[in-house]
C-alpha cells in the first residue's frame, strides 16, 4: 500500500492557506473514469510550472507539479464524473523526509478537489475556492460536515456520499471554484518525429 500524506503546494492555484481539504475522498470506484487525452505534460502562458499526468493504474493517474523554481510534488490523482461533471481528486504521494516516524505519523493525508471544465484543447480547472466555502458555511453551516481551524481554515470532514452532493448542487454556484486554469500541451518530441499533436476526439474509459 502507498503511504501518502500532506505534501507541498500546488503554486498559485493551491496553496496551503488557499486550499480545501477534506479528509475523504470525492469518489467510489463507480465514479472513476480514465482519459488518455489528460496524459502529458501542460503549462500556461508566461508560466513556468508545469503539470504532468501519467497513467499509474487503470484508472489512476500520477501528478507532478513543478513550480517555476523547480520545486516539485507528487500527486495520485483520479479523474472523477459526477452527474456529467468532471472533478480531480488529488492526493499527495509521501516525501522523503528527514524527520522520524514519531513526527511522520503527526501529519495528516488530506484530499483537494478540482473542478475541470474541459480537457481539450487546453486544459481547464479550477480548485474549490476557500474564500467562497467559509462565507457559504457561515451562513449554512449544515450544508456539508466540516471544521473550522483558527476560525479561517475549513477542514471537510464530510462523508464521500455526502461530498458528492454538496458539489453537484452547489459546484456551479459562483465562485464556488477559482479562476480557470488554461493550460497548454507541450509536444512531445522524439528523434526525427515531428511533434505530434493529440486529438481532440480522445474518448473517456468508463470500463
């Protein structure tokens, strides 16, 4: 078994103090689905981070971030379709780390949740948006299970079940998630190949 847990930031879409997590899961094994069309490596405009998605299971993909230092964190990542909706659960992979056991079995595997609102032929997504969770929680507080932490950290304790309801009836709301990303595929060059470029007619695996 993997051993994951709390890992770095995701740039300026996540950030530790700009991020959502729920200590469960989006999904089940029936709301899982594989794209091929996700596999690769993406950037933005006049950005140097870079996200590259790999297939690591049948319906499992594996994430590393880049920052524009060169920072890097790992990822499992599963591409989840709710009511025609398509979510990122993401999941960090353990670091090395110097510290003992005693110390690593004080940090807390987390999950965080993107909405994607289209692969091809850039890729967009956004992260649950923490400003907008805690003023909706503040005035609806039994919407979704969940804690506060120094009063501005949300922390979803939410069950699966329950996770999945609050985002298909309020995931479309505004500002539910951040600005869009809209990142571009980098070609892959081979020797004497001319990159080449993906379709955009990649078909979902739901099998």
């Amino acid at each position: 078994m993997k051993k994951r847990f709390k890992s770095v930031p995701l740039g300026l879409l996540i950030v530790l103090a700009g991020c959502v997590p729920s200590l469960h899961p989006l999904y089940t094994k029936q709301d899982l689905i594989f794209d091929p069309a996700l596999v690769g490596e993406w950037s933005g405009k006049n950005s140097n981070d870079t996200w590259t998605f790999t297939k690591s299971g049948e319906k499992e993909y594996k994430l590393v971030y880049t920052d524009g230092e060169g920072k890097t964190g790992e990822f499992v990542v599963h591409l989840v379709k709710l009511e025609g909706r398509l979510f990122l659960d993401l999941y960090p992979q353990e670091p090395e780390l110097k510290e003992n056991d005693f110390y690593k079995m004080h940090l807390l595997p987390v999950h965080t949740f993107m909405k994607v609102q289209q692969i091809e032929p850039t890729l967009q997504m956004a992260i649950l948006n923490p400003d907008w969770i805690k003023t909706f929680l503040q005035e609806h507080p039994d919407a979704v299970r969940h804690e506060k932490l120094d009063q501005d950290y949300i922390v979803l304790t939410a069950s699966t079940k329950e996770l999945q309801s609050f985002l298909i009836k309020y995931g479309d709301t505004k500002d539910a998630f951040g600005d869009l990303s809209d990142l571009t595929r980098k070609a892959k060059e081979q020797k004497g190949d001319t990159p080449a470029s993906t379709s955009a007619g990649a078909r979902h695996s739901d099998k």
